[in-house]
C-alpha cells in the first residue's frame, strides 16, 4: 500500500493530499530513510512523521484498503511520541 493512502486510511493524517504534502515535503521516514508518497509499505515498517509541533513513530502493523475508526487505530503501534520545541529552525 503507498504511504500516503495508508497514512490516511490509518487516520494518521486525516486527508490524503494532506499526507501527500507533508510527505512531499520531506517530513516522513520510512525505516530511517526519507519517504516518497508512493513508496509501497510493508508490515513492520516504522515510519517516522514530523508534523506540527511533534515527531510521531509508528509501526505499521496492518495494511487495508479502507478502514472504519475503530479498525484504524489496529493498522498501527505508536512506538514514540514527542514534543519539539518551537524555537528551532523551521523548513515551512
């Protein structure tokens, strides 16, 4: 499954131009490289998102092509979750 679809599906990133932009703009790891929306995920990844005013680790523990909310919350583990401050250089 891409990444930006899954990043929706999984409600990660509620809307997929949205995920598609932060991707684009070089804000989402896959297994510690830098990701393209269309690379293709497999279980087990984790992928690294860098948005706002945090950084999010999560393993990708289901792949599905749609999703209820319920069902959602199951497509992934937060492995880590962190606040960064807003004094730091930013690439908006």
């Amino acid at each position: 499954m891409r990444l930006d679809k899954f990043l929706k599906v999984s409600r990660l990133i509620k809307r997929r131009p949205v995920a598609k932009e932060i991707v684009d703009k070089g804000r989402v790891q896959v297994n510690g490289k830098l990701a393209k929306a269309g690379v293709q995920l497999k279980l087990d990844d984790v992928i690294r998102i860098r948005f706002g005013n945090k950084i999010v680790e999560a393993k990708v523990l289901l792949l599905s092509e749609n999703a209820r909310k319920e069902e959602a919350e199951r497509m992934y583990e937060i492995l880590s979750e962190e606040r960064i401050d807003g004094d730091g250089p930013r690439d908006d």
